[in-house]
C-alpha cells in the first residue's frame, strides 16, 4: 500500500547515509543437512538486490574462469562438466592415472572474518559509498558466539561477498602455486594431477593459506585424495571414467521431495537433472512412478 513512500524514505536514508540493516528472522532447514538460514525483510532485501545488480558484473570479471559457484553462465552442471574434462586431460583420455584432491572449508559461511572481508573490498574498490554500504551489510550479522565473523545464509550479497572471499584463495592456487586443473564450486574445490605426491605437497600449502590469510579451515573429514577412476563425489555426482553416477543420498532426497510434490514442473526439472548423468533406470523409475507426467 506504500510502496512509492517506503521506497523514497530508503533512498533518502542511502543517500543520507542514515541506512541501517534491519535484524534477520532466523529459521532452519534440512537440505540435506541442517542450516541456519537468515532472512532479511523486504526493504533490506531490495537493498541487497541493487548492490548485487551493480557489483556482480565488477567483480565477476576479477574471478577465475573455474570458479562456479552463483555467477551466469557457470552453475554446478558446468563444474562437474569442466571436471570430467580436466580428468581426460590429465590422464591423457584415461590412460594413465589421474589423482584428485578434493577439499571443503568447515563452517564456511559461518567462518568469513569481516575484517579480512572489508580489507579485501578496500583493495578492490575505491568508491567511498560503496565501501560505506557494504560495510552496513557485513556488520549486519554474527555468527552466534563470535563477533565481526559470519555472513548469512540467505542474502543475494551473501553469494557475491564469498565469491569476493574465496578469489583470494583462487588467485593463490592458480598464481602462487601454479595450479593447472583447479575448481572451485563455494566452498568445495578439486585439483587433478598425475602425481599423488604432488597433491599431498600442495595440502599443507593451501591449509597455511586459508588459515593465514582468511581464516578459514579445511574439513578434515572432506579432505582426501584418491584415484578418478575409484570414483570422486563431486557436487552430487559420482564421478568415473566415462561416467557419473548420482549421488545416494541425492537419490534418496530427490525422490522424498518427489513424494511432496510430484507436479510435472518438479519431475521435468528432476529429468533435466538426470540428463547430465548415467541415470537413465532412475529416471525410468520416475517416469514409471509419475505416469501423469
């Protein structure tokens, strides 16, 4: 009902610099693990979406080409695609071995320092305002316990302000180490090499750097490096030589949401999905299960 009157009362807080972000309505979700999500209200979220219309495409020409995490064009299809095809690269279309490096920053969301943040924003940006605002947006949440740490899950900006985060890492790994065959999807990232003990000296590296320079730390349960050809978990698939498998768990989720909602929209998306692996019984299963489709 006061759309036009809300909207002129933000800008002039902006343009006043008198704009402060409201708390967050917290609630949590199981997709597939429990996460704490952090919801902005609307006004907040108009913000979010002005900033992410005006930086994304800035800083996106600053990233690496493998990193695919919420940037257009890249997505977690491209990732897994791009993966296999370093795999085939490296093992000279499987016929030697390729060993892969797969890591996972723990808490990552929970665990990004503002300061480091904000520092980082600073090298990159000079505009005064947009320094300001940002700022207004990263000191707007804590994780709980701990104070200037902690970006919420659930903002637009939360998605351009990690990527912002984690290119120092990128560029550490493509220009300090010199890493041929690296991804980077979020938090997860694989490396492919013909050489296990080259992957085992770059560990202790990239540890060092993520705690040094952003402190952030590998999940020492999601770090391991294994042959290609055992299978690697890699953004909901199994990936192999000359196919991918879905993921277990993925399998057992999709077919509950399935059971929830099986209108045709949810099954063609479901199919879709399908189609970038070797599921072609899971997806009989469904076609046989949801005949109205």
């Amino acid at each position: 009902m006061h759309l036009a009157d809300n909207i002129f009362v933000l800008h002039d807080e902006l343009i006043e610099k008198t704009y402060q972000h409201s708390p967050y309505t917290a609630f949590k979700i199981n997709d597939p693990k429990p996460r704490d999500i952090h919801k902005a209200k609307v006004r907040d979220r108009l913000v979010h979406h002005a900033i992410y219309r005006i930086l994304y495409p800035y800083f996106d020409s600053k990233f690496i080409y493998d990193s695919y995490s919420c940037r257009v064009d890249k997505g977690t299809h491209r990732a897994v695609n791009q993966f296999r095809n370093f795999t085939r690269k490296v093992s000279l279309n499987y016929t030697r071995t390729v060993w892969v490096l797969k890591g996972d920053i723990r808490k990552f969301f929970a665990s990004v320092d503002h300061k480091i943040l904000q520092d980082i924003l600073v090298r990159q940006s000079h505009d005064a305002d947009v320094l300001w605002l940002l700022g207004q947006i990263i000191s707007s949440f804590n994780t709980v316990g701990k104070v200037g740490v902690g970006l919420p899950l659930g903002n637009l900006t939360s998605q351009l302000l990690t990527n912002i985060y984690m290119n120092e890492f990128d560029q550490f790994v493509k220009r300090e180490l010199k890493v041929k065959y690296y991804i980077r999807y979020a938090d997860d990232f694989v490396i492919a090499h013909e050489s296990e003990a080259y992957l085992q000296n770059l560990v202790p590296l990239i540890s060092k750097f993520l705690e040094t320079e952003l402190k952030l730390t590998l999940h020492p349960d999601k770090l391991y490096i294994k042959t290609f050809a055992s299978g690697v978990d890699f953004l909901g698939w199994v990936n192999l030589p000359y196919h991918s498998v879905l993921r277990a768990s993925t399998k057992r989720r999709m077919f509950r949401k399935l059971q929830r909602n099986n209108s045709k929209e949810t099954v063609a998306s479901y199919l879709g999905m399908l189609g970038h692996g070797d599921s072609y019984e899971i997806a009989q299963k469904i076609l046989s299960e949801y005949p109205n489709f």
